[in-house]
C-alpha cells in the first residue's frame, strides 16, 4: 500500500482526498493490469469504463464555466498509473485531446464533444507534433489556407496518441497571419472528415495506441477553429500547462508503484542467512527512492495548486516544467533502482517492475523531453531577470 500522507498536505481540499480514495477503490476493482494482444480495443474499453465511472469528466472543464480541476486531473492519474499504465494513458488522452476545447472552445464546439468525451462516447486526439517540428513548434509545416467558409488543411502530423481510434482530433496548423508560433491555428477535425487518414501506426516499447496521420486537401468549417486565426500557440501551450504537470503525476504513481513493489521484495526475499532489507545498502537504496518520490511530488502539486488559484488562470509553466522534468527522471530513477532489487526476475516480460520500466519512459520524452523542460525553466527566468532590469 502507498504512503498516502501527501493527501494531508496544505496543496489539498477534503474533497481531493475523498476523491483519491473513491478512485482507488474503484480502479482496484476495475483495472487490474491488463495484457490484451489488442491495445486499441483494451484502451477502448478502457476509455468506456472511465465514462462508465464518472472519472473523465474530471478532465474536461465543467459546466456554467467551470474550470478544470488540475490537482483533481493529477490526482486521478497518479492513481490510475499506480494500478495501470494503459488506463492513465486513456484518462490522460481524453483529457489533453478535449483541453483546448474545453479551454478556448466555443459553446456550440463545447456542447458537441465534451460531453461525450466525458462520458467515454467519444475518444480525443491532440495532434501538435511533426517531423521536423516536435517541440519547436515554430518549425510546423502543417498548413491550413482560408477557403470561404472552410479551411483547406494539408501536411502530416506524427506521434500522436489515440491516433487510429480517436473520433476527432485537436490539429494544429500553419495559417500565416504571423511569422513563427504566432502564425498557427487550432482546429477540430473529424476522423472521418474526407482527406484525411491514419498514414501508419507506430509501435512503441509501451504499447499504446499511436500514430501518423496526413491531410491532404482535407477541408475543416471555419466553425471547426478553436479560438482566433493565428491562436493556436497559446491555445497549444495553455493546455500543456495543465497536463505537463498531470505527466509528472502519472510518473510519481509509477514511482510510487515501483516503491511498493521494491519493499515488498526487499522484505521477503530471503539471502545470505537475512532478507534483503537487512542490507544497508539496500536501507540507503529505499530510502533515495522514498525521498526523491516525496521531493517530485511537493513539485507536481505545487504546480498544479498553483494553477488551480484564480480558477486556472494562471499561468504556470516554469513550475510545471520543473515538476514534469524531476517527477520524470526521479520515477526512472526510483523504477531502475527498483528493477535491480529483484535481478533476474525484474526483467521478465510483464513482471510489475518490468512493464513499469517500459512505461517510464516515454515520459520522459513526450510533451517536451527533459532537455526542453530546462530550455524552458531557462527562458522564464531570464525573463523575469530581464523584467526586472528593465
């Protein structure tokens, strides 16, 4: 069992506890790790059972105005990582291919799709990455020309998550009314809106489902645009502060995991005349991985606490890229110092500790890799140096 102290700390409402507790009774009887041959058809139902649940409305913003919850959102996957990493991955779909909707939607666009994400009716795609421009945005090459009353959308999109099962997707494009990240445009295109098609599903270490998709002379309503012509940056990168910080949650129930599993070897795994727990190295060890859990996590929720004030407006993204880049690399960390513990039987295929090792770390690299986090941790204090000076 985890340590669930952090549920005690200031960043929390009751409420946040008592929803983490109702998840993880839920998931306990609903989601036990899942070894499908078919990863699109698990994450289907996985999808529908989180409708099912009440869980995916967490992930979309409420009705009358109401904001998404982020520390709600990172509570959520964290515990969903803890018990499954496809069913973390299908919460967290829904919720990032839906967040600019629900953030910078229309209400005729909110009406449409957000209450069939949220009741699992509908599965959402987020399609930002390219080729050549994954996280330099700037570089995109996608391009959507105003045609009357539509918008003619040709380019290819790569890395996208859901990408052949999604009914709609949330794409970004070049449409030129700036130069750089101040010339792109959201929109919102049907699966089977015509010109529009899954060119390859990729397979990764962790399967998920995953996928390239192109446009050619796909044509979109203007009413399918998200926001302003020229937009779609800050539409793009409001939504990534709410789930980059919800990335580094889903790594601490990793981590988390990982931790347990180690623990309960350690103490039962019988050499040299003591259990393994005896060790001091082993005692040094634990404790590494239980300290570096509890630092990312004051991180993550921190920033998601932070956001959350003034009802999500602000703006959060040094603190969530903090969060993101040490919840990430700590979890690989606390998950590989726990795959050692067990030695051969850590990296049997589908061992716990095995498929959390494959899980981790994808997390690492999407929605801006290490290396971008501190880019970006970088670029905001210099600014606010620079602000300063000025």
């Amino acid at each position: 069992m985890s340590d669930k102290t952090y549920l005690e700390w200031p960043f929390f409402d009751a409420r946040h506890a008592q929803l983490e507790r109702e998840l993880d009774a839920w998931a306990a009887q609903h989601i036990g790790q899942q070894h499908e041959a078919d990863v699109d058809a698990a994450c289907r139902q996985l999808v529908r059972q989180l409708g099912e649940g009440g869980w995916l409305a967490h992930a979309i913003a409420g009705a009358e105005g109401a904001g998404i919850d982020t520390r709600a959102i990172c509570l959520i996957r964290e515990t969903l990582a803890r018990h499954n990493g496809l069913a973390d991955f299908a919460f967290a779909m829904q919720g990032l291919g839906s967040g600019a909707i629900s953030l910078h939607g229309m209400a005729a666009q909110r009406d449409a799709y957000l209450p069939r994400v949220a009741r699992g009716e509908a599965i959402a795609a987020f399609a930002l990455s390219e080729p050549q421009a994954g996280s330099d945005v700037a570089a995109m090459q996608c391009a959507a020309v105003r045609d009357g009353d539509h918008y003619v959308l040709n380019g290819e999109k790569t890395w996208i998550s859901n990408g052949g099962i999604a009914d709609f997707y949330v794409v970004f494009a070049r449409t030129g009314e700036q130069p750089g990240a101040r010339g792109i445009t959201a929109f919102i295109v049907d699966a089977q809106t015509p010109g529009f098609e899954i060119a390859e599903r990729i397979q990764v270490i962790a399967p998920h489902p995953l996928a390239r998709l192109v446009f050619r002379d796909c044509r979109v309503p203007v009413a399918q645009r998200i926001g302003e012509a020229g937009q779609g940056f800050k539409v793009a990168m409001s939504t990534l502060d709410v789930f980059r910080t919800s990335v580094a949650a889903a790594a601490l129930g990793f981590a988390r995991r990982a931790l347990d599993e180690a623990l309960a070897h350690a103490t039962q795994r019988k050499m040299f005349g003591q259990v393994l727990s005896d060790f001091q190295m082993t005692q040094a060890k634990l404790a590494q991985m239980a300290t570096g859990i509890d630092a990312a996590a004051l991180l993550t929720y921190r920033a998601a606490w932070q956001r959350d004030q003034g009802g999500g407006n602000n703006r959060v993204t040094k603190e969530a890229a903090m969060a993101k880049m040490t919840a990430t690399e700590t979890a690989q960390q606390v998950i590989d110092a726990a795959l050692q513990m067990f030695g051969g039987l850590g990296v049997v295929s589908e061992q716990p500790v095995e498929r959390l090792y494959r899980e981790i770390r994808a997390l690492r690299i999407y929605e801006g890799a290490t290396e971008v986090q501190q880019l970006i941790i970088a670029r905001e204090l210099l600014r606010a140096a620079n602000t300063k000076e000025a």
